[in-house]
C-alpha cells in the first residue's frame, strides 16, 4: 500500500489552496525527503499563489522556509542521514559549473537553478523532497517552530548584514521593523553595530530597543535622514520595508561610502545621484543565501539568542495563515505546524 501524506497545493495561478492526500514523494539520486515539522509563510509565497513567476508548473505545494528531519536518502547522497535534523531555504539548487555558479555566483546559475516551492514542491506538506545541496544543518538548542521563519527572513538579513561592509562598532539602521526588520535588529546588535532602528510612529520603539537597538527613529515624528546625520550618519542601513519612498527618505543619512542594503521588494526606488556622488554612498541590493548562509544563520542566532516572533497556525489552516501573512499585521513572521507530534 502506498504512502499518503497530506499537503496543502495552488491548484492554478490565482487559485485557492487546496489541502490534498498525496503520495509520499521518493527522492531520485541526489535528493533526501523530509518528514516536515514546521515551514514559514513567505510573501514571496505569493509569487506561486498569484502566478507572478514565469514557467511555474501546477499544482504546485509553495513554501521555502522549512524545519524538519531527514526521514529517506537518495541514491548518491554523501554526509546527509535519516534523522538529522535540517532546513530548506529558497535557493534550492544550482548547476556547479555554469560561469556565475564557478564564479561562486550560485544565485545566479544560468542553467540549473531551483527555487524551493516553485521549482519543485515545498513544505506546506507533511514530507517533502529537497536536493541534498539545498539542506542546512539545524542545531539542538532551535525548535523548528521558532526558528522556521530563519530559513528566508533571517537568512536573507543575516547575509545581507554581514556582507555590508559594515564593521563591529558601525552605526547601521534596520528600517522597518517587521517580519525582517525585527531579526534585523537583533542580528545587528548581537554581530556588534550601533544598531538604529527606524519605523513609522512611537509604537514600536519599545520593542526595538528591547530587541538590541540603541536608537529610535520615528520616521513620521521627524526626517529620518537628518536624524542619521545626528546620530553621525549611517555606514549602512538595510531596508527591509515595501515602501520605496521610505528607502528615499533615508538616503540623505548614509555617511561617507554609506550603502543602502535593499531587501524589501518594493518596485521602482527613487535616488538622488547628487547624494549618491557627493558622499560615495551606493544602493545595493541582496539575494538572500545559499544553504551554508542558512546553517550559518541558524548557528548564529542559536548561540546569540535571536530568536523569531511567530504566529503559529496548523497546516490545514493554511489559507487563513497565509491571508494573515498578506494583511501585513502579523507580529511578525507565520509559521504553519506541521508534524503532529512536536
Ligand atoms: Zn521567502
Ligand atoms: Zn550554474
């Protein structure tokens, strides 16, 4: 008798989510399959629910942002055994030998490069398979509800903090606290920067200090660029935020070869180029990692304490979570339940 499991799959671009009994998927040479536990909701989980990326093929099951446990091996697979536990990130694969993959270019694979939950399927599902080149060991002290959403939004601040140019004792502002902006402050702290966090009222400022910031800026209450400068002026600010004007409105408060990280999707950014070359300051943005910048994310925030504020919703309620995830008020991140016995 075969397997089942249940999974939760867009049927179409634009579709509902559906929950489905399915088999459990075998995992083909190179590949290991996963018995999931929790997996966090993205807002590119989007991109597969409305059809906004080329070529998907349906149903698809989304999810990038997954905890679980090796549960089978494929043939050809070294170092990965059943039981150890691992996560799967958004960048899924790529081919090793294109010029951008031997450059160590691997987000930008030219021949082979898979995305987890759109390539193929991700962990909105009990089980799920990945390519053993896609998994990131987890430690002990993380629980997979806590740390799921670390899989793509702590990555991708981690990674993009990390490869700022910034030092230990820079002043970097994390605009935005959200679902990035609240890790981004504290990776920014624990990594050792004067971390300043900036956000539209007084609300928040109580949580970004208690998550490691030394200053607040409410970016409605004053200009948040004139307010960097008195502060010394910022050797990086990550923009975690989807609004392109608030990215503009900070510009202003880089310091001399400041850069502006963007990780926020928000269209179309406005730049002053008169900023840009009378300080040196530059816009950059950052793809988020591959699976040893999770496993170093996930060490990370183990052994410094930074942690993921979730909302924890079970798989089958999937389409409530992912509406809460779009509604924007989630604090911060939503992770499904998975595994039944955790
Ligand atoms: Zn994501
Ligand atoms: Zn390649």
């Amino acid at each position: 008798m075969t397997k089942t499991m249940r999974a939760v799959q867009v049927p179409r671009a634009g579709g509902p989510f559906e929950i489905v009994e399915r088999e459990v998927p075998e995992p083909p040479a190179g590949w290991v399959r996963i018995k999931v536990e929790a997996c966090g909701i993205c807002h590119s989980d989007s991109l597969v629910k409305e059809g906004h990326w080329p070529g998907i093929q349906y149903p698809r099951v989304p999810g990038h942002e997954v905890i679980g446990v090796v549960d089978a091996v494929g043939p050809d697979v070294a170092r990965w055994k059943s039981g150890q536990r691992v996560g799967v990130g958004w960048h899924g694969g790529n081919c090793g030998y294109c010029d951008n993959c031997r450059r160590g270019d691997f987000f930008a694979c030219s021949v082979a490069l898979l995305t987890t939950g759109i390539d193929f399927d991700g962990g909105y599902a009990e089980y799920m398979i990945a390519p053993a080149k896609a998994l990131a060991s987890v430690p002990n002290e993380l629980a997979a509800l806590d740390s799921a959403p670390l899989m793509c939004a702590g990555v991708t601040t981690f990674n993009a903090l990390r490869n700022s140019g910034a030092r230990g004792g820079d002043t970097v502002a994390v605009l935005g606290i959200g679902g990035l902006g609240h890790l981004g402050v504290q990776f920014a702290a624990k990594m050792g920067f004067k971390t300043v966090a900036i956000a539209r009222g007084k609300d928040k400022e109580p949580l970004a200090r208690k998550l490691g910031a030394i200053d607040y800026i409410d970016s409605q209450a004053q200009d948040p660029a004139e307010a960097l400068t008195k502060l010394g002026g910022a050797k990086v600010v990550i923009a975690t935020v989807t609004n392109a004007g608030a990215m503009t409105a900070v510009l202003g408060g880089l310091g001399p070869n400041g850069v502006l990280m963007v990780i926020g999707a928000a269209g179309p950014l406005s730049v002053d180029s008169i900023l840009l070359i009378g300080g040196q300051r530059s816009v950059k943005g950052w793809y988020s990692g591959t699976s040893i910048d999770s496993q170093e994310t996930l060490a990370f925030s183990a052994s410094a304490g930074v942690q993921s504020m979730n909302e924890v919703f079970p798989l089958e309620r999937a389409a409530d979570a992912y509406e809460r995830m779009m509604s924007g008020k989630a604090r911060f991140r939503v992770v499904l339940r998975v595994g039944r016995d955790h």
